[in-house]
C-alpha cells in the first residue's frame, strides 16, 4: 500500500522500517519492557523464570536444524532500535526523492533460544530452568537481518551485543520486578 502511495504521489517518503526482535531495556534500568499476563515472547518469560515469578522456560523446538536444535532470531537492543528510528527521521527530512524503501532494523546476527538463556543467566546470575517442548506452530527456523541497507540508507547500525541487551535487561528487572507496578 505505501509503495503504491509512494508511485502515485511524489509528495510522500516513506520509510518501511521492519523490527527483528527488540529486547533490552534502557541501560539505567529505569524503562523496561511490562507485558501484561503470561508473555508470549521470549525475553520477557526468561526474565520471569530469573525472577522466580514462573518455575520454567518452555523451549519452543529443539530439532531444528540449526548447531544447538533450537530457533534463531536476531535480537537487537531497544536503544539501538531507537537509534534506527532517529536515523530513519533524518533520511526522511534529507530526501525530497526517497520514494518507498524497506530498511532492516536488526543487528545481521542471529542467536538461538538456548544461547539467550545462556547470556541472560550470566547478565543476572540467575538460574533460568527450561524445558524442551515440541515446536510451536508456525514458528520459522532462523530469522536474522540483512543490514547493508540500514547502514547504506541511514549510516546506522546496531552497536550492542545480546550480552549488553541480557545486561540492561537484568537493571530493569531486578530493580522493577513487579514493572511499573512496582510501588515507589
Ligand atoms: N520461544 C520459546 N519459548 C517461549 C517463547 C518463545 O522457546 O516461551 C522461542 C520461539 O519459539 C522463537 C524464539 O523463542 O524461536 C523467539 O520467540 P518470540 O515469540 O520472542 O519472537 P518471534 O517468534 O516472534 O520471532
């Protein structure tokens, strides 16, 4: 629809910004990610398990074909997402001639399910139990981004690793365990 926007009046820019998996949480812990009853995603259920406020991670597949059998995704910092978004408005407003262009906000690296909860048990000290389960329906395989046209387009790219993102993540929970409805 934006592209067709885009063809038939001259007047828009668009950028089509696609997310990979935002997590994290800002570095000073104080903004965190809240969700609302059993989360589906996987970061805020191992942040969960960390906590003590669920007993298990279920772990969605572990035949896939990847190194360890579990899926792969490509997480990226919600601060570097932020990033991307502020580079995005600036190409915007720098390019009268832009058009439609899809740009990738993803770091180009893919990490798996057992490999985060590796990295966000040692970001927070905290033994996260898992089980593995049968594949969830509909889930791909391996999803990470290609980054050349973010970095071309915008001059942005992703400047944490999943360890940053566990880290910051780990700020916000331990301090917020309840999120904001923890009592002041
Ligand atoms: N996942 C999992 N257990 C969960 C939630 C997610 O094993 O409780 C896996 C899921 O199968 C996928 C990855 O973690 O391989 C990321 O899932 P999420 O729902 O966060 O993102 P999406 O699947 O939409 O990329």
């Amino acid at each position: 629809m934006f592209r067709d926007i885009a063809v038939g009046d001259k007047e828009w820019r668009i950028l089509l910004l696609r997310y990979f998996n935002p997590i994290g949480a800002h570095p000073s812990g104080e903004l965190g990610e809240h969700p609302v009853g059993i989360p589906n995603n996987l970061m805020p259920y191992i942040q969960q398990v960390a906590l003590g406020q669920r007993e298990f991670l279920r772990v969605f597949g572990s035949d896939y074909p990847t190194p360890d059998g579990t899926a792969i995704r490509d997480y990226i910092h919600v601060m570097d997402l932020a990033e991307g978004h502020v580079s995005a408005v600036v190409k915007v407003l720098a390019s009268p001639d832009l058009g439609c262009v899809p740009i990738n906000l993803g770091t180009g690296k893919g990490s798996s399910v057992l490999e985060m909860i590796r990295a966000f048990e040692a970001a927070s000290g905290k033994k996260v139990e898992y089980k593995l389960m049968d594949r969830r329906p509909g889930d791909s395989v391996a999803v990470w981004a290609a980054t050349e046209t973010a970095e071309k387009e915008l001059g942005w790219k992703s400047k944490y690793n999943v360890d940053d993102m566990c880290t910051h993540q780990w700020a916000w929970a331990s301090k917020y365990p309840q999120g904001y409805e923890t009592p002041l």
